[in-house]
C-alpha cells in the first residue's frame, strides 16, 4: 500500500519518518513519502493516483482546497472546515479526516479540565483547538490575533460547536500592556510573533501549549520551562494526530505510538546536529 504526506513546502515534514516507524513496528510493508503539490493543483494529482494507494496526510495550503474533492467526511472536517488527512477506499472513495483535533484532543486530555484559556493566533489550527478545548469543558477563551477580520472563520466554527466557548478577540497590540489570566495558554503562531512584551502578559498561565516543534524551543517554550510550568508541545500534538491516521490508514489499533515519537525526536535531532 502507498501513502504520502502533501503540501508546499514539504520538505521539512516529519511525516515520513514517523509513519514509516509505524510500519516497521507493525510488520508492514507499506510505502509513505513526502510529496510537493501546490495549491490549486491537488485536484489533477488525485485524479492522477493509481491503484494501491491508502491514505494521504495533507499540510498547508491544501486542508481547505481538498474540502469539495472528497466524497465523504468525518464531523471534524464538517465543523472546521479543514482535512489533514485523506482515506482512498478500494472503490476509489475519499473519505477526509481531521486528526489535528482528535490530536489535539488526546493532548489536552493530559491535564485537568480547563475552564479558561488563551488562545494565540486565529487560523485552522486555532480552530481545530478550540473545538477540542470545548470538548474537554471549556467555557470562556480569549483569542489574540494579529488581525480580527481574519479570524472570522474560526469564530464561526467555535461558535457551531454544540457547547460553544465564549471567546473575546483581543489583538496583540491590546495585550502588551496587560497581565491574561487563564488555566490553559495555546500558541499557534510563530515563534517570531512570541515577543518578550507578549511573553510577559501570558506569563501567569501554569499550563502551556505550545504547537509549533521546529524550530525549538520557541520563546514561550523557553519562558513556560523556566518558570516550572507544565508544557505541552507540537511534538505531541504531531505524534498524536499522527498516530490516529496510522490507524485509520491501516486498521492497526496496536499503532506503537512510542517506536512514533522516537523516529520524530532523532530525526529532529540529526536536524540540530544535536
């Protein structure tokens, strides 16, 4: 069986190695590569694949483009309009998932209920995390963009959520000057945005997740260890969400979710030089 991780860029996916670990580890066989498809152009490459394909992983820009490609899709995908991964059924079907919030979901589910939290940037993956942090109880968020007007979408697939998180929008100007209060912090913004003066409003928050892991640490990583907070990271978020599409691909439910994380931690290791 084929699968294969898409996106542009792509080179820098972790993807391959973690889903091959998964193959050795389960006696499989199975092929997984990384695979450069520009937006606009992910109709013709699935229209192009050939039989023995199972699944694809699917990274920016392409989440929202394959949302009127599939034929059908699981109630993440319908609530945040976004897919990272696709299942090519033996009839050629495609069926779309979204593992960013089941992920996200099995990471937060590391912590004790969340009744507040912060929220740092406004796209898909902000999206996705607010849906798992209503899942786990959360009721009130404060979400700190660079832009409101291009939050819009998230706030709307908050919203739809059956109980629905009450979110202040804030930008990063606003916060600067004040002090958050909040259970949980969630960054999804770049660590070029995580300024010292940002870093210090939300510097009282005792849990943190941060979901970028390359480059690492992140200025938030950095301050939440220093101050003996609990860090969460995009390490986990990606193993997580990983090790749900392993068994969706496969069927394995035995996916070695350890033999995963080892194969992203080396890998990003040999990147470091570490």
């Amino acid at each position: 069986m084929r699968c294969a991780v898409l996106g542009d860029p792509i080179g820098h996916s972790l993807s391959p190695v973690i889903h091959r670990a998964a193959y050795d580890a389960l006696g499989l066989d199975w092929q997984y590569d990384a695979v450069q498809v520009p937006s606009g152009t992910l109709a013709a490459f699935l229209d192009g694949l050939e039989d023995g394909w199972r699944g694809l992983s699917l990274t920016m820009p392409l989440k929202r483009e394959v949302i009127p490609l599939l034929d059908s899709q699981d109630e993440w995908v319908r609530a945040t309009g976004a897919c990272n991964t696709v299942l090519i059924e033996p009839d050629g079907q495609r069926h779309g998932l979204n593992t960013d919030v089941t992920g996200a979901l099995m990471v937060l589910g590391e912590v004790d209920p969340m009744r507040r939290a912060i929220v740092l940037g406004g796209g898909a993956t902000a999206a996705s995390v607010l849906l798992a942090l209503a899942e786990h109880g959360t009721t009130e968020a404060t979400l700190v963009v660079r832009d409101p007007a291009r939050a819009e979408e998230t706030l709307a697939v908050a919203a739809a959520h059956p109980q629905p998180i009450a979110v202040d929008v804030r930008t990063f100007a606003d916060v600067r000057s004040t002090s958050l209060d909040a259970d949980v912090l969630v960054s999804t913004v770049p660590a070029s945005v995580q300024a010292p003066d940002v870093l210090a409003s939300v510097a009282g928050v005792p849990v943190v997740f941060e979901v970028l892991y390359d480059p690492w640490p992140t200025p938030l990583a950095t301050a939440a260890s220093a101050a003996g907070h609990t860090l969460l990271t995009g390490l986990d978020l990606l193993v997580a969400q990983a090790l749900n599409q392993v068994v969706a691909m496969t069927g394995r439910f035995d996916a070695p979710a350890g033999a995963m994380r080892r194969a992203a931690e080396d890998a990003l290791a040999a990147r470091s030089g570490a």
